[in-house]
C-alpha cells in the first residue's frame, strides 16, 4: 500500500481511513477498489530511462523450459557437448561454484544456478537471471577473452667491454745469498741451474794451504788473482 499512497501522492494512514476494510495495508487483492483522497494527485512519472545494452532473453519461457540458440538447446533435458563447453566456460570465469562434479554433457540443476549467478554479474535481474541462457549472456561467456597487445621489447644495450687489468710483470728473481759455511773453512763451488737459480756447494780443501787460499780469495780475490 505504501507504493499506492506514493503514486497517489497521499499517505497510508489516509487510505486506510477511506477503506475500512482493509485489515492490513500489505494485504491487498488484485483487482480490490481503493478509495483515494480527492485531493491526492499522481507522482510526476519519471522519465524513462533508455534500455541498456542487455536486451532480455528472446525467449518468456519458464525457468524449466528450454531454449534454442544457434541452433544448440540449452535448458533442462538439453544435453550435448555444447552443455560441457557452457559449464567449463562458466568455471574459468569464476561460476562453477554449484557443481559438486563435472561439469557434463547434461544440463543440471548446477549448470543452471550457476548460469543465474552469472546473468547476475551481468546486471539481469527477474526472469531474465532465472539460469537459462539469452542470446546476449550466452555471447557474452562464451566470447574469447581479449588479448592484450604485446609492447615491442626494446633491445638491451650492449655493455662496452671492459678492459682487463695487466698481469704485473714477474719481479726479476734475486740471486740467492750464499748460504753459512758450515765447515768454516771458505771453499765453495757456484753452480748455476737450469731456471737461472744459483746454487753454492762447499768444497773440503785437500790441505790446510787449499784452505788459506780460498779465505784469502774470498776476502782479498785482487791479492789471489796476483799471486
């Protein structure tokens, strides 16, 4: 009664004043008389808003009967491949929520609540969101998803090479001191091995001469080299 009193552009209280007979303002029977205030005046209609761009369902059948679009029944008794392709192409867009199985070739109760769902999601309301498919809600599932365009991959820029530092050159080799006298008598032999290395051998003198002359050669060669 409140929809009446605001069409009419009154109230309830004052309806149910001129209509005694009604025992409760959300109890009225299609076709009943209601007595209105002379002075009430309709609610300015609004202005139709134009249709959106999702037409109802071609078909006014009931929920339980079936459909055929492009040539493919869908609806309760409907069963095919194309039944199959619905289901899953209702589960990869996130409404297979009500099968407990499959989905299959035959046309269930599951298929066609997760149709409403997604009649729902599209903005149908009513008949038009009872599960059975339309022309446009079966398009619209059954349209591949767009592709996004690839971006050109720039090419990665070479890195200049880097130049690799110099082996520092090998620090020439040292000649190797000659080691203690062990013998303490000054008479050595210098051989020189094959990578350049220099090694000192003692020598034993023969005779205590021998010996002299080799210390008096290694402090005062110049005197050694005159005798």
């Amino acid at each position: 009664m409140s929809a009446i009193a605001a069409l009419c552009g009154t109230t309830v209280s004052a309806l149910l004043s001129l209509n005694p007979g009604i025992d409760h303002p959300d109890r009225i029977t299609e076709g009943q008389e209601l007595t209105v205030p002379a002075t009430a005046k309709p609610a300015p209609a609004k202005p139709s808003s134009p249709a959106p761009d999702t037409p109802r369902r071609d078909q006014d059948e009931p929920s339980v009967g079936r459909v055929s679009i492009s040539g493919h029944e869908y609806g309760p008794g409907a069963y095919g491949p194309h039944i199959t392709a619905l289901g899953k192409a209702l589960v990869d867009k996130g409404f297979g929520r009500h099968y407990a199985e499959g989905p299959g070739p035959r046309w269930s109760q599951a298929d066609q609540r997760n149709y409403a769902d997604f009649q729902r999601s599209l903005g149908f309301t009513g008949v038009d969101a009872d599960g059975i498919p339309g022309p446009v809600s079966l398009r619209k599932l059954l349209a591949p998803a767009p592709t996004k365009p690839t971006q050109p991959q720039e090419p990665a820029l070479a890195k200049p090479a880097q130049p690799k530092p110099a082996k520092p050159a090998d620090p020439p080799e040292k000649a190797k001191p000659a080691p203690a006298d062990p013998l303490g008598e000054g008479l050595w032999t210098m051989e020189k091995n094959a990578d350049g290395s220099i090694t000192f051998r003692p020598v034993k003198p023969t005779s205590k001469k021998d010996a002299v002359r080799a210390e008096l050669a290694r402090t005062v060669p110049e005197l050694v080299t005159a005798a």
